[in-house]
C-alpha cells in the first residue's frame, strides 16, 4: 500500500468524473507566477495554500493558509518552500481554489478482507472524528459493484434527503469506480462540500492509498508515491521504484542512514527474517532490499548497484529461502554483474559478500557466486543446508 498526496489524488478523482477544486502544484514562487499568468482562477479568485507533502496536522503547523489574494498566495509560497519539519523539507507547496460552501461531508471506500465498504456521512471536517456513530457503511463483496439504489439508500440512512442524496449517491458511485479501476485500498474525501450557487459537490481534500505493486497496469499514473518514513524518497530508492513499475516481479530498496550491514535478499519473508536477524545480533542495517517473483536479470543488477554503494558498508547478505519458481541462476547472474560494476567503480573494498540460496538451478548460481573469489571478492558461499541464521551470525562476526 503506498500513499499519494494530495495533487496526484485530485487528480485520479477527476479522472473518473469527481469535481476538484481547480489546483496548482508549485515548487517556487516564479513558477506559481508563470502559472497565473494563464489561469484566471488564481488571478482573480481566493486561493488556499497548503504544503504538499506526507506531513499531518498541517494546519497546526501554520502550512496551510485560506482566503488568500494572488499577493498573499505568493507569499504563503515562499514562506512555506524549504521549511523544515522533523526530517522532511517542504519542497513543494499545492495552490487551490476556494469554493465558497456552508456544509460539509464525508464519503470514503476502504478494503477490506471481504471486498470493500462505502462510508458516507452527513458530517465532515474535523466533526466527522467525534461523530463517527453518524458514519454509515454499505459492505460491498469482492468483485461487485454497488447499485445506486443501494447507494441512495446509504446516503438516506446517513441523514441526506431528497436531492442531496442522489448527488450524494452519485458521488459515493464516482469514488467506487476510482477506488476500484485504480487498484486503490483506500480513498477518503473530507470534506464533500456543496458549492454555493449551485450545489454541486466537490472533493475539497482526500487520501488516497493505493497498490503500489499494481502500478505496470497504470501507464498513466506519473507521479510518486509519498515516502512512508518521514522523509522524501532518496534517488536511488526513486530509481528502483522506476524499475519496480516496469517488469514482472519485484524489486525494492530503501535506505537506513548509519548501518554496515546491506541487505540484497530474496522476497519479501527472507528480507525480513534477515533483517530482524541481523538487529537481535546487535548488527547495524544499511538498508531494507528484497528481489521476488523471478524479477528480470537487468532489474536485480540496477537494485545490487544500489545496495553496493550504500556507504560505510563492511557486509553484503545476499540471502534466501528455497525458492519454488525465480531462477537462481539468472537473478545471481544480475547480482554478479551489480557485484563487478561496483568493483569496477572502486566499491566493495573490504566488504564481505555472504550468499545463502537454494532453488531451481542453485548449484549453477552458486557455483557463479563462489568463481568471483578467483576475481578478488571476499565472497562466502552456502546452500540450501545452511541455515539462514548462521549467515548473520558470520556475517555480524566476520564484519567486527
């Protein structure tokens, strides 16, 4: 499950034919400038600035600011751009529309183990958290679709009447179509507001969580996922999600600042067991990796380049169950090219490169692996009858 922020939400929404307040995102004050230059909306109208960034309590924190002329919108800008919170820079900063409104709403669509559920209340803002009896639910079974009858029903068993629970129905109906044909596991919009003059409801602001893992099925979606750690995703990790999103199986790196033990192991249980493994020995993480589903050669040897020039490293754990049906021959054959480029770049001296592996053709891998101390790699070598905790346990020893 990965987070996307607030302007790339907006925008899958308006894809599938919910209204959004008109919006910018900007990240500096000329640009914001050479943005209004063609957008009447921002010259004319009041404008809500917001930081756009993974960050909560915004409001709170004085990043986000309402009721602005384009003067005011200007400064909010430059005051919130390169601001510092915790470990995360506001590097980006989203411009809306205010839409005049009186009321508030709540709609939102979460799966869950049976399929999904539609909530809808007749509150929103800040009151739906202290009024969460008034939220009403309408569970909807894996690979079905609600009727708007039944969505009409929700939205009048949730307090709206007449003409303002069709709309409301008709909202819920847009979001179920985004939450399903987007591959997402949660999208809220809070609040729903209806516009004055008119009534027509608009998504002021939402969150939107989606499968990250799904992304190949989306060509459209060209944003990035908002890191989950609190702190922007560095390039390297971006340039293994590019990967990621492009072929069958799966990489993944992330970074942890300070260790010397990197990790390079296969799927996402080894790279877990490993990595509790090695903190209960008292070793330092470098970084979190893991390569599944029989992922291509080339994607293993982008993701091994990553992991060797983590800095500081002493020891490389390139480790794995029995694999059932991913080539150990082939990805190792990436692994081994990442190893040799890295080498060839004046990496990996003094650091140990520890493999445990078994799984179709392992012996061939293995016999790979271990032809690279014949090229000066201080590498180590095991099968299948090692157990995994004994290659930490080298590990974290021969690296002290």
């Amino acid at each position: 499950m990965a987070k996307v922020l607030e302007g790339p939400g907006m925008g899958l929404m308006k894809k599938w034919g919910i209204v959004v307040p008109n919006f910018v995102v900007v990240t500096s004050v000329e640009q914001l400038e050479q943005l209004a230059q063609a957008n009447d909306w921002i010259q004319k109208g009041k404008l809500v600035v917001k930081a756009h960034e993974a960050l909560g309590s915004r409001f709170k924190l004085g990043l986000v600011k309402v009721g602005l002329d384009r003067a005011g919108a200007k400064a909010a800008v430059a005051e919130m751009l390169g601001r510092q919170v915790g470990s995360i820079t506001v590097s980006q900063v989203i411009v809306s529309e205010m839409v005049p409104h009186k009321d508030e709403y709540y709609v939102a669509v979460k799966s869950t183990r049976e399929g999904a559920e539609v909530l809808v209340a007749n509150c929103g803002g800040i009151e739906v958290e202290s009024n969460w009896d008034r939220v009403k639910k309408l569970s909807v079974e894996v690979g079905d679709t609600p009727s708007s009858d039944a969505l009409e029903a929700l939205a009048k068993q949730a307090g709206f009447s007449g003409d303002l629970a069709k709309k409301v129905a008709e909202f819920a109906e847009k979001l179920f179509a985004c939450f399903d044909k987007e591959d997402a596991q949660y999208l809220e919009v809070n609040p729903v507001v209806a516009r004055e003059g008119g009534g027509e409801l608009v998504a002021l602001d939402a969150v939107t969580l989606l499968d990250a893992d799904s992304r190949f099925r989306h060509p459209d979606w060209n944003f990035h996922f908002a890191a989950e750690f609190g702190r922007a995703y560095s390039k390297p990790e971006l340039e293994v999600m590019a990967v990621d999103s492009k072929i069958k199986g799966s990489v993944k790196f992330i970074e942890i600042p300070g260790g010397d033990t990197a990790m390079l192991p296969a799927g996402g249980g080894a790279s877990v067991y490993y990595s509790d493994a090695v903190v209960a020995r008292g070793g330092k993480l470098a970084n979190y990796a893991e390569y599944s589903g029989d992922p291509p050669d080339w994607a293993v040897e982008v993701l091994t380049d990553k992991v060797c020039s983590l800095p500081g490293i002493k020891n490389i754990i390139v480790g794995g169950a029995i694999a059932n049906f991913t080539d150990v021959k082939k990805t190792f054959g990436g692994i081994i090219a990442g190893f040799r480029k890295a080498k060839s770049e004046g990496k990996l001296n003094g650091v140990k490169i520890w493999v445990r592996r078994g799984g179709p053709r392992e012996k061939e891998g293995l016999d790979a692996m271990r032809a690279l101390r014949d090229e000066g790699f201080d590498v180590h070598v095991y099968d299948r009858h090692t157990p995994l905790t004994d290659i930490v346990d080298m590990a974290i020893k021969g690296g002290k």
